[in-house]
C-alpha cells in the first residue's frame, strides 16, 4: 500500500537519484554551449578567427563545426570586400589623375 514506509522511502530515493541524474545531463549539455557562447562573442569581437571544436559527433559538435565553417566563410568574404575596396579606391586614384591632368 501506499502508507508503507518502504514505498515512500523507494519513492524518495528514486527521485533524489532522477534529480541528480537530470542535473548531471543538464551540466553536460550546458558547459559546451557555455564555452561555444563565449568563444563566439570572442569570434565577433574579432579575437579570435575560429571557434575552439567543442563536443563530439553529437549536435553540439556539429554545432560547433557549422560555427566555424561560418567563420571561414565571413572571414572569406571580410578578404574578398578589402580587396574589391583596394581595387575600387585605386581606379578612383587613376580616374582623378586622368581628370587632373596629372
């Protein structure tokens, strides 16, 4: 019956153990995230050029792996413009020494 003590000590017991098996799991996904958060911040304050991996074959892992295929992409793209604003300024130069006679 319910009104045995062994049940609710079970009971007790039982739960105590889920609790502390949902904290556990609960840290394991949370410091990962916490690290990849912290890196990323890192990342867009321009300090750092590619996240730390973090994780395994899990979804945290491959979270970690589309972050930095992220970054190589804007890293790419940040190059690609400074070149494009090289060639741009340059052509602007040799315009206005045409335009100047010079």
């Amino acid at each position: 019956s319910y009104a045995d003590p062994p049940f609710w000590g079970t009971f007790l017991i039982v739960g105590l153990m889920a609790t502390f098996a949902a904290i556990g799991v609960g840290r394991f996904i949370a410091r990962p995230l916490q690290t990849l958060e912290q890196e990323a911040r890192l990342l867009v304050g321009g300090e750092r050029q590619q996240l730390p991996l973090v994780g395994g074959p899990d979804e945290i892992g491959r979270l970690s792996q589309t972050l930095n295929r992220l970054a190589d992409i804007v890293q790419q793209r940040q190059h690609n413009l400074m070149e494009v604003n090289t060639e741009l300024r340059l052509s602007r130069e040799r315009l206005e020494a045409h335009i100047n006679g010079t």
